[in-house]
C-alpha cells in the first residue's frame, strides 16, 4: 500500500492564520489551507410563474352551518372549556354515530361545535324550566 500524505490541519492554520511548517516556502496555489481565489461564474437566469395572489383571510368568526333552532343567524365565537378524556371519547363517537345517521347531505353539517351547543341549550333549557328538578342541579348540586 503506498504511503499516504498526511491530511492538514485546516483549522490550525486557521486559528494561527499561519500555515503549517511544511507548507512554508510554497507558492499559494499549493498551500491546501488557504484557499484559492476563483472566478465566479454569472447565475442562470430562470423565469418562474408569478406566486399566486390571494386575498387576506378574514378573522375567525365562523357561522354555523346549520343553527341548532331556527333562529336570525346568530354569531358564534370561540369559547374553549376543558373536558375530560372520557367526555372527549364519548363526543368523538357520537359525532360519528350522528354522522352515520344524518342523510349524506347533511353530514357535513354534523360537527362537534354543533353537538356541544346543542347539548349546552337542552341543558339550560331543562334548568330554566325544572330549577332544582333539573339534570343539570341535580348532577352538579346534589351529587
């Protein structure tokens, strides 16, 4: 196997801004460590489509597709709860059971906003009407 040139150390001469022993008295162009200055070539012009213009969104205040009672349309705003793992299953399979029920053009319609709403309306309607008689009291009053 034939001997091998020792690789140099770049970083050195870098650090130093010496070159290494061995390199000294060589003329630039073979000195390793430093670099030699090269043309630079002009760049390829390449013409490209023009990047397709849209128009800002609008802020979130979305519409309910469908209300939950017909009503003026009314608008909705985003409102965030914390709800157990266990409620957030017990949603996700009825947002599926509900869509699989609902005519194909209306499961789009189905969403869990939906759901949610309805089911706060139905609550407090049955606590507006029943007060202490209510689901609502019953399950959060008398545990």
């Amino acid at each position: 196997m034939a001997d091998r040139k020792q690789t140099p150390s770049i970083l050195d001469d870098l650090l130093t801004g010496q070159p290494e022993a061995k390199d000294a008295g060589k003329p630039a162009e073979q000195l390793t460590s430093i670099p030699v200055s090269q043309q630079a070539g002009k760049p390829v012009q390449q013409h490209t489509s023009k990047p397709v213009r849209k128009p800002a969104s609008k802020p979130a205040q979305h519409k309910a597709s469908r209300p939950a009672e017909p009503a003026p349309e009314e608008e909705k705003l985003k409102a965030t709860y914390y709800l157990s793992q266990r409620a957030m299953d017990d949603l996700e399979e009825a947002w599926h059971k509900l869509r699989k029920q609902a005519r194909p053009e209306d499961r789009a319609k189905v969403s869990k906003s939906l759901i949610v709403e309805i089911a706060i309306r139905m609550a407090l309607e049955d606590l507006q009407a029943k007060d202490k008689d209510s689901r609502l009291t019953r399950t959060l009053v008398h545990q």
